[in-house]
C-alpha cells in the first residue's frame, strides 16, 4: 500500500502539472489514508544572509522543478520510497527578505507547527545556510527540546561557526554557532565534512576545534574519511540526527550553481554514495541550501539537489524497513 500517492507518470507526464518537490502532494491534499506524515518538506526563499553572491531565494523553485523526475524506488536500497513513508509539500515558509533575525523567527514559527508535530519530520530546502537554524530549532522545539541538543552531521565547503559579519550574527556564515549557542546541537556530536580552504584567517577553525566539532576535510576524507565518518555513526548509536546538506561541498565542476564556490570537492556520485552510507542513522531532520539557479545554466546543481533529497528520505526509509 503506496503511503505517498504520486501522480502516475504514464498518466499524468512528469513534465505537466503544478511542480512541488518530487511530485509529492501539496500537505493540504495528502489522502486521510496516509496520515500522520511522515515528512513535510518545505522551501524556504531566502538569501538575505549570504556573504558573498545572493540568489538562493530562488533554490526552493528550482529545486521543484528540477525533482519532477526524482523517482520513487532507490536501487542501492532497494526500497521503494513512497510506498514506506508518507511525504508531502508544505509551500514555502513566510520570509522577511531584509532581517535575517526576524526571517529566522517567522521561519521557526512555520516550520514548527507543520503537519503533526509530534510525529511528522522537517525538510527544509534553501535558501541560503542561514535557514538551517530555523529548521534545527523548529525540530529541537518538536523533539521535545532534548537537553544537551542534537546531534548532527553537517556537509559544507565551510564551517559556518563564524560569530558575525559586518555585524550579522544570523547570516549564512553562522547558523552552526547560533545552534550550539543555544543548546540546540550538541558539538561534541557534530561531524562537518568536505571542510575546504583557503580561509580568511587560521582562527575561523578555533570555534569549532574548542568545542570538538569532528572537521574532516576534503583533503583528509581522500585519506580516511568513510573510516572517520563510520566510527562516528557508531559512537551516535541511537542518538536523534540532523543532517545539513550544504551544496557547496560538491565540487563545482559538478555543482557550479551556488554562492560561495570552493573548487576541489565531492563529485555528485561521491555525494550520493556518502549519503547512503548514513543508511541506520536516526534521521529527526534535514536541510539542503545554497543552491542558486542563476549560476546553475544547465540545472545541474538544482538536479543534483533534489536526489539529495530523495537519498536523504530514503535513509529514514530504511531505518524504518528495519524496524
Ligand atoms: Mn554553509
């Protein structure tokens, strides 16, 4: 029994119709059947906080249009998506383009009265990284606030632990300190991998370093980083995960359609297989941000984005066929 009814795509073409994420069903319209949801994806159009080239306001529709041919049965897996979770989009979170402060609170607001609160996930797609905190605070809000935070596996060309620029202390080069600030991650059980250079000063690592975030570089993943990331699964165990998907980790050869580009990263078939490597990790929520769709000429990056969504459900999938 499908717990996602997608529009067949022998009747209805892949390339018709309104686009939302994967063609899920508007949360409104999700069949009384599949309820509760398990996961409500949602845009969030806003890039008020980028320190260098804006444009990821426009990531949540290119991102829809490109996952209009996302299908549902993942091979590697071998499960099919939609027939073991129940997935919907719920539109795009209200923003507040000139105040990033104000935009992660009526961000937080939304996403956190969504759907069942109690037992519906949060997928969050960017935006810029800035909006990651909304989302990590909206699903601590929903998990009960747990003491000591969350865990949290974390992909990026760049740290984010940055205190402010210019003043700013909720742009897009601080949402990872912003969180653990307020106890919504737990730092000793942060990851952030692909880290790459150059920085502007050897201090930009002392945030994290202090508080034990594990950083595996690009350049140290080559060496033995599926090894560093798997004794790290193992020491979370059962532990309550957010996964932050940074798209410019990818290398831009691959993902050229984002702000803050760092050349010397993943490949988009690294990417995919890393992800499912997570396969057993107690996902509670996710992001996926800075793509920018007018640096994306051929969609490539916007593509990309959106079977990293489908690999990052598809990890909650599994964990739940083996439950
Ligand atoms: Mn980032």
């Amino acid at each position: 029994m499908a717990r996602t009814h997608l529009p067949d795509s022998r009747v209805s073409p892949r390339f018709a119709g309104v686009a939302t994420f994967c063609r899920y069903p508007l949360l409104p319209l999700v069949a009384p059947e599949c309820l509760p949801l398990d996961w409500a994806l949602y845009g969030v159009p806003f890039d008020g906080g980028v320190t260098y080239r804006p444009g990821a306001r426009f990531g949540p529709r290119a991102v829809r249009d490109a996952s209009q041919y996302v299908k549902r049965y993942s091979i590697e897996h071998d499960l099919d998506l939609c027939d073991t979770l129940s997935l919907a989009d719920a539109g795009d979170a209200p923003v507040s383009p000139y105040d990033c402060r104000e935009n992660a609170q009526r961000v937080t607001e939304f996403a956190a009265a969504l759907a069942d609160p109690a037992r519906t996930k949060l997928l969050a797609v960017g935006g810029d990284h800035s909006i990651a905190y909304a989302n990590i605070k909206a699903t601590w809000l929903r998990r009960g606030r747990p003491s000591g935070g969350l865990a949290c596996i974390h992909f990026d060309s760049h740290l984010d632990t940055v205190d402010a620029v210019w003043g700013e202390k909720w742009g897009h080069a601080s949402p990872f300190l912003r969180a653990i600030e307020e106890g919504l991650i737990d730092p000793a059980r942060m990851i952030s991998i692909g880290i790459k250079g150059p920085l502007n000063t050897k201090a930009d690592l002392d945030y994290a370093k202090a508080r034990a975030v594990q950083i595996v570089t690009h350049a140290r993943w080559q060496a033995d980083g599926p090894a560093q990331l798997a004794a790290f699964l193992a020491k979370l165990g059962d532990a309550e995960t957010y996964l932050t998907f940074d798209i410019d980790c990818v290398d831009p050869a691959y993902a050229p359609g984002t702000g803050t580009l760092c050349p010397g990263g993943f490949t988009s078939a690294e990417t995919l297989a890393i992800l499912r490597s997570l396969a057993g990790v107690n996902l509670a929520g996710a992001d996926i941000v800075e793509v920018l769709p007018d640096r994306d000429p051929a969609g490539i990056t916007a593509f990309l984005a959106a079977h990293i969504i489908f690999e990052t459900l598809c990890l909650d999938a599994v964990r739940r066929k083996s439950n």
